[in-house]
C-alpha cells in the first residue's frame, strides 16, 4: 500500500475521529474531550507520525 499525503492524512483523521468517538460514548463530558483530549491526541499523533516517517527514510537508505 503507498502512504501518500492524502492516504496518510485520511487514516491520521480516521484514528483521532474513532478515538474523539469512543471518549464520547463514555460519561465525560464532551467539552473536556474537545478542549483537553482532542488537542493533546492530534499532537501526539503528530509527533509519531514525524517520528515514523523519519525511521521509514532511515530503514530506505541504511539498506
């Protein structure tokens, strides 16, 4: 499967959605999950993201 930007983007907005979803369905209160939860999973999620694309060109070139 080639990760392009706009696959890439689609999946990364697929898991924050699922994961803003599940947290809904529980008895918190939907305000803190925006306001705290949301903003702290797209940051993270980018962090790893940068981090998995630096390791994916550091596997391409070191073979």
């Amino acid at each position: 499967m080639e990760f392009d930007l706009p696959t890439t983007g689609a999946a990364f907005i697929l898991v924050i959605a699922l994961g803003i979803g599940g947290m809904a369905a529980t008895p918190m209160g939907m305000n803190t999950i925006l306001m705290m939860v949301a903003p702290s999973m797209i940051v993270f999620g980018l962090i790893m993201l940068a981090l998995g694309v630096k390791h994916g060109e550091y596997r391409a070139v070191s073979r």
